[in-house]
C-alpha cells in the first residue's frame, strides 16, 4: 500500500500536516486527507505535486 506525508507549503515554510494518507479528495480549494486508520483532516489550498518514490504530496497553502 502507498501511504503518503502531506507537506503544506507557505512560501519556503514545509510543514508535514499528516502523515499515512491512504486517500486525497479534491473539492474546490478544499482539500480532504483520510489516514489509513480512518482518521481525517481538512486543508485549504491547491496540490502543487504527488511523489510516491519520496512518498510525499506537496500541498500550496491559500
């Protein structure tokens, strides 16, 4: 299973939100991660890039 890091972007600011990510809905700017235990979070923004060799989503803050 590929599980991944989301990394909210704010300017040259990285900072790692979530970690497992087993699913990412896009809404709008609104972004959905659901964990691999069921766990939840919302983010506002955009997905700037998705690397599963690194296992990372880069995620552009609003």
């Amino acid at each position: 299973m590929c599980e991944l890091n989301i990394i909210l972007l704010r300017g040259e600011e990285r900072e790692k939100v979530m970690e497992s990510v087993a699913k990412i809905q896009v809404e709008g700017n609104s972004i959905q991660l659901t964990g691999i235990l069921g766990d939840k979070m919302t983010v506002e923004g955009s997905i700037k890039e998705i690397n599963f060799s690194r296992g990372e989503a880069l995620i552009l803050s609003n």
